[in-house]
C-alpha cells in the first residue's frame, strides 16, 4: 500500500485542480489541455485504486464477491453526482433561457465535483491491508 497511496493522493489532488481550471478556461486549447491532465490523472487513480482493491481484500479466497460489491460501490458517484450536481446547477446557473445555465452554475458544478475527488482522498486514509 505504500507506494500506492501516494499515486491515488497525487492523482486525486490533480484531478480537484483540473476541476478548478476548467471554470477559468476561457480557450479550447486550455479546456483541452486541461482534459489532457485530467485524464492522465484519472487513469492514474482507477488503474492504482483497482491495484489498492485487489491487494486489501480481507478473504483471498471470496476475491470476486469482494471485488464485485466494490464495483457495485464504484458507481455510487454516478447515481449520486446527477441527484447532486442538477439541482446545484438549476439553483447557481438558472437563466431566462430555457436549458441554458450560466458560467456560475457550472463552476459549483466543478467545485462539487472537486470537492468529492478530495473526499475520497481523505477515505483512502483509513484503508488498510486486511
């Protein structure tokens, strides 16, 4: 776990400021060189969080009920981000037009986003090899 955690930590760390660019990008280039270190990072944290999940699994031998539950748990973002992030972007970023929300209403989309990306780097402290 020692040399793993530190990549999930730098990758997570990476990604919030990655978030928090995007809200001052104002050219394609710098939304696409942004994107660029975002997915560097991303890879990083779901190739090394997968090798942190293999390598804490309290029963080697129930390995795949283990790891699927963490799967399972893996999408719990994609359920919850939408549930989150909607009414935050109705709520900052509502205008007169219809379906069109202002820079505002997405930059507390990215600061939510930035936020739980740190949270889970705060998680990752209380893992443990089992």
């Amino acid at each position: 776990l020692g040399k793993r955690k530190p990549l999930v930590y730098l990758s997570c760390i990476t990604m919030s400021i990655t978030f928090i660019a995007w809200i001052g990008a104002h050219q394609m280039l710098d939304v696409f060189l942004w994107s660029g270190l975002f997915g560097i990072a991303n890879g990083t944290y779901l190739s090394v969080d997968y090798a942190l999940a293999c390598a804490t699994m309290p029963n080697k031998g129930e390995n795949a009920r283990f790891l699927a539950v963490w799967g399972v748990a893996a999408f719990i973002g994609s359920t919850l981000g939408p549930l989150i992030c909607g009414p935050a972007l109705y709520q900052f970023g509502r205008t007169e037009s219809n379906f069109r929300y202002s820079r505002e209403g997405y930059a507390s989309v990215l600061l939510i986003g930035a936020s739980f990306v740190l949270i889970s780097a705060l998680v990752l402290r209380f893992v443990k090899v089992a």
